[in-house]
C-alpha cells in the first residue's frame, strides 16, 4: 500500500506508469552521469549551502506569504494568502530552478549552458545565472513567443544570451523544447541543459521538483506562523507544472490538504484550442517522458493554445500525471477570458500585476472562493509577476502601447 | 521463421562486400510515390530499407528529416498506412529487409501488442524507436522480440566501455553505429574514430555492425564501407525527394533510384578495390 506520496520516482525515474528515460542513446550516458551528479550534490552539505546562499542573497528569499486581504473580502468566502514568487529575482518562480542546475552544471565540469523558454521567464532566468557565473547561454524560443514576449527576449539579450528563434512546427515551446534538445545531442560533450520544469528524462523532473520544493517549505512554515494550522487548499496553474509540483510537495502527505492544479483551457475544453493535456489528453512519450500528451489518435502532437506562453504545451510533468491517476491532486481548467479577467481583478482590487500563468490559478480561486466558508484557508502561489504580459492584454483590450 | 536480416547480411558476407543501407520518410511526400520509390529502391542497389514513421516532434532529426516528416503528416501518412506499403512491398519482393525507424509515440498510440504483432505479419522486419533506450526496453524492445522483430539498437560516440553491455544486451539483427554525436544529416565521423568504435561493436555484440550520420556522396559512401558492415544514407535521399517534391517533379523514384545506384556502386568499389589492393 502506499505509505507517502512523497516518495517517488522509483530509481529508474518512474512515478507510477509516468516518467522514465525515453531519450536518444547519445543522451544516456549523459543522463545518467547527472543523475549520480544530482545524487551526490544532495549530499553534499558544501553544496546545499552554496544553493540556499544564492537563494537568500541573490535571488531574495525567502518570498512573502501575503494575505490578500481586499481580493477575500471581494469574493466574501475563503481567506486567500498569495505566496509570492513574483517578488523573486528575474519576477518568477522558475530562478529557484536555474540556480540549483547551474551548480550541478558547474559541478559537472560544464561550460556552456542551453534552455528552452515559452514566455521567457525560464530563459530570463537562464540567462542571469549563466551571466552570474560567467557561462556563455543559447536560448531557444519559439518564433511565435518571441513575437509575444518582446520584452523578455530584450532582458536575455542584455544579460549576454543569445536568443535562438525556432521556426519549425507550432513556433512555440514544445519546439524550442526539441531544438534545445537537437543542440544537446550534437554539443554533449560540454553542454549543460538546464530544462525549465517538472518534466523530461530522469532525473529533470525529480531535480526540478527538489529545487522548487523551497516553495513548499517556506509557505508551510509562513502559513503555520500566520495563522496557526495548515492550509485547507492549495492552487496552482500547471503547465510543465514546476511552480505547483514545487508548493505541493511539502504537503502532499497532509491529507487535510487539498490540491487544486489549474490547466489552461485557452478557448474551452470544449474547443481544440487549448493546453490541458489533463483533462484533454492521453497517455504518450515526448521530450524524454511518458505523460499526458495532447495528441491525435495516430500519436501525433497536437499544438497546444494559451493566452498564457507559459502554460502554451501539450505535455505536463509525469508526477503531476501520476498524481492525477491517484487522485491526491485535482486538476481543473480556467479558460483565457476567465485568467484576463483575474488579471485584472488582482491587479485593481491587490496592487498587484500577476503574471497570466498564474492569473490562471486565481480564476479558479474566483470561481470557487465565494462559496467556501470564511474560516477556509486557501494558498496560492502566485507564480510569477505580469509586467511581462502587460502587451498581450493591451492587445486584448485594443489598447496601443 | 525466415529471418531476411540474417540471411541479407549472410549473403553480402559471401560477395564480400558491405550493404547499402537506405532511409526514406515513409508517405513522403505522399503515399503513392512513396510506395514507387519504395518499390525501385532494391533494383537500384538498396540492401536493406529503412523506412522512416513519421512524428510531429523528430528530435533527433536534422531539417531535412524534420521537413519530410511533416510533408508526410501533410499528405496523411499513419502508421497503419505505412504497414499497407510494407505490406503491398513484399508482394513483390520478400528478400529486401525492412525496418521501420523512427519514435515511440505513434507506436503506443497505436498499442504496442497490436503493432508489433500486425507489423510482423506485414513483412516488417525490425524496429529501430530512437527515443527507447535499453533503460525503458520492456515497453517495445520486449515485445517486439517476442513478436519475432529485430530490435535495432544505436550506439554513439557516446558509448564508452560502462555504457557498451547496456548497448548491445539484447540487440539484435545488427548494430546501428551514429558516428557522431549530432542530429541526422549534418557531420560525419572521422574514419579513424569509426573504424575502431566498430571493432569495439563488433567485439562486444557479435552482430553486423552499419554506420550512418552525415553520408551523402558515393565516395563518403565508400570510404565507410571500407570499415563497417554496411553504410546508411538517410538525409541525402530525403533531400532529395523534398527538392524534387518541391520543384513539382514526376519522376521522383527515377531520380531517387538514380542517387541510389551511385551509392550503390561506392559501396561496392569499396570491398573490391580492398580485394585488388
């Protein structure tokens, strides 16, 4: 029976049916000298300090836990606290991340660092620790996000990146995902890829999720010192699924936790123009693990849809899909309109621009907070912040910049 | 069961010179000129076919792979349709072995029993699932044997001496040397580096041993002959039948079977001039 949820992957990197190794030979030895990396540095007490002094002193951790004072009495139900990824380094959550990989790349004697980004945010990231350790960085971005997220592109071009656009298929980050992955192939010898989220071969989604879970921990310990107890909910948009897997997994074996991960369900669920690989999806192999993939019944992908670049990809992490077939966690949709309008409702009623992926995680909250009873504790985290996104709702409200 | 790997490579051992390997993007750029390419391909030299399952996300492909996979989609390839042109292949031709390359995803869409059975009674002969390393071989490695397929492994430049048994357990039907790291269809490896990886192959896994990556030329064609028991030319071809597809031509298989002649004839000058030298 299980004992903890918590316990996974298994040592060949599988959660359940989920996850595992499915990459090119070339990459094996690769994969598997960074899993015995990863193993090691866990270890290693030299470098667990080095990772949480750059977490405190480069990145400003550990972020707030804010009670939202004025969106709680807006919506009249559950008391709503906000864990405030948005106030790190670089605006987001994906920092946490970049950090812990480019000392595991340094530790391995790496000395040129690729990524893939959607909305930019994992590639501005990218390109700051590579600046802060003085490592050259090739960001690949889907030509259409390059379009999307202009200012983003800039910030990793001054940081010293260079911004590779990918032309080949949807444009967006699946495709910068399988360019990076082509660049790994060919350039193995020297290359680290510091891959944005919860997903990919083993060890990536198991890393990922160890260097997010700093999320997790301090809110348990904010919430606990705010008001006396555990949570009575979690919220979090879920693309790749790094900033939920990271604030859930601390918690997973409290079972008076629930979990809500919120997919982007762009246009409707009803539509094909979406990105909730959960809800919409089926099992399958891509980038390098088996999940929830969008796809056609011959096993070809789908192209995702999201207001949102960074929930705008057809797979999810496999833990996420494991936690989903044991039902610990509920994955639920939010649609583009519903995530503009929590974008603008934060922003008004909180002082608080959030970035779209996460807007996606507060519609769900306006959905359901007004029917909860006013002693329910509700923890969001907010994952990022929007000044990124500021031209897309411009756009959406005819407004010219 | 008749096993036409073995006896292909039994038979090339006897005229003592290595096979011509060739790839070509099963349905590109549509179905009907891919069965006639198919089908001229032996007569213009092929020693064995790859035949390549498309996928909307070939990751470990270069462009011109990339952009045949996606004119395939294009015109409606499935994976079923391509077991039908195996399938309509052998009625004419039940010597030339056929495996069918490419990732696992359409595989497991398609379900893996179902497909490693119903490629076996096409005529297929083995797999090669770029994306399944022998880590995850109980999901199509397994079946596929037990299905009466060979299952192909990749070996790289990557694989040292730890790496070699994962490699080679289990392999079958011959090794697949990639003699760089890299993508299809971009470099190719020095021919020093080569030849000793594939002693080292041949040493540890007692099967014939192909190389490929980043041939295009019947010389590169016959200079890898010289250290391997057969070459692949994957890239070259597919090129080809893009621009040619792209120009608006009709004689796509004429001008495939051309290419393929010269390449045949490089590989087999290789193992004669050796004899003569």
């Amino acid at each position: 029976m299980l004992n903890s949820y918590r316990a996974g992957p298994d040592e060949r990197g599988h959660f359940g049916a989920f996850g595992g190794r499915y990459v090119a030979e070339t990459l094996m030895p690769l994969i598997l000298d960074l899993e015995a990396a990863y193993r090691a540095a866990r270890q290693d007490p030299a470098f667990q300090g080095e990772f949480e002094g750059l977490l405190r002193h480069f990145v400003g951790r550990p972020s707030a836990l804010y009670y939202a004072e004025r969106l709680t009495e807006h919506l009249g139900g559950a008391r709503i606290y906000f864990k405030r990824e948005d106030l790190n380094h670089t605006g987001a959550h994906k920092i946490n991340n970049c950090i812990g990989q480019i000392l595991l790349a340094r530790r391995m004697g790496k000395t040129r660092i690729i990524a893939e980004t959607g909305a930019g945010q994992h590639g501005v990231a990218t390109a700051t620790v590579a600046a802060r350790f003085g490592l050259p960085c090739v960001i690949y971005m889907g030509a259409r996000d390059i379009e999307r997220q202009a200012p983003n592109v800039f910030r990793m071009k001054l940081l010293g990146a260079e911004v590779r656009p990918v032309t080949s298929g949807s444009q967006t980050l699946k495709d910068a995902m399988n360019e990076a992955l082509r660049d790994w192939v060919t350039n193995v010898h020297d290359t680290f890829y510091i891959i944005g989220t919860a997903a990919g071969p083993h060890p990536y989604p198991e890393l990922v999720r160890d260097f997010q879970s700093v999320i997790g921990r301090e809110a348990r310990e904010q919430i606990l010192a705010a008001e006396g107890r555990l949570p009575d909910s979690l919220v979090a948009a879920v693309g790749g699924g790094s900033n939920a897997i990271g604030l859930f997994h601390p918690f997973l074996d409290d079972p008076s936790v629930q979990m809500f991960g919120v997919e982007a369900a762009g246009h409707g669920l009803d539509t094909e123009q979406h990105a909730a690989s959960l809800a919409g999806g089926t099992p399958g192999v891509l980038h390098g693990n088996k999940t929830y993939l969008l796809q056609d019944a011959d096993g070809q992908i789908s192209e995702a849809h999201s207001i949102s670049a960074g929930l705008d990809y057809p797979g999810i992490g496999p833990e996420h899909a494991w936690l989903h077939s044991v039902g610990r966690v509920s994955y639920v949709p939010a649609t583009d309109q519903e995530a503009v309008s929590a974008f603008q409702l934060c922003t008004r009623v909180e002082g608080i621009i959030p970035a779209l992926e996460c807007a996606h995680a507060l519609a769900y909250i306006i959905r359901t907070a007004p029917a909860l009873s006013r002693d329910h504790l509700c923890l969001m985290n907010l994952s990022g912040r929007g000044d990124k996104d500021i031209g897309t709702i411009a756009d959406l409200l005819g407004v010219k910049l | 069961m008749s096993d036409r790997i073995a006896a292909r490579f039994t038979a090339l051992k006897e005229e003592g010179r290595a096979g011509l390997v060739t790839f070509i993007t099963a349905g590109d750029p549509d179905l009907a000129t891919s069965a006639a390419i198919l089908a001229a391909l032996p007569a213009a030299g092929a020693d064995i076919i790859e035949l390549g399952v498309p996928f909307t996300d070939p990751m470990a492909d270069g462009p011109a792979i990339q952009e045949a996979n996606l004119r395939a989609l294009a015109a409606g390839i499935s994976l079923r349709k391509i077991l039908g042109l195996v399938r309509d292949f052998r009625a004419t031709d039940d010597a030339t072995p056929i495996v069918l390359m490419g990732y696992f995803n359409p595989i497991h869409a398609y379900g893996v029993d179902a497909f490693v059975a119903d490629a076996r009674a096409a005529g297929v002969d083995g797999l090669i699932v770029v994306d399944v390393p022998p880590e995850e071989d109980i999901e199509i490695g397994v079946p596929a044997r037990a299905a009466g397929l060979h299952f192909v492994r990749l070996a790289t430049p990557t694989t040292d001496e730890k790496r070699m048994p994962a490699v080679v357990n289990a392999a079958s039907g011959f090794l697949y040397y990639v003699s760089v790291a890299g993508i299809t269809g971009g470099a190719t490896g020095e021919a020093t580096a080569v030849g000793a990886a594939v002693e080292r192959l041949k040493a540890a896994g007692n099967l014939p041993v192909v190389v490929g990556f980043g041939i295009k030329t019947p010389e590169q064609a016959a200079a890898t002959a010289r250290l391997a028991d057969g070459v692949v030319v994957g890239s070259a071809i597919v090129s080809l039948i893009g621009e040619a597809a792209r120009t608006g031509a009709t004689d796509i298989p004429a001008r495939v079977a051309a290419m393929v002649s010269g390449l045949a004839a490089g590989v087999r000058s290789a193992r004669s001039s050796e004899v003569a030298a």
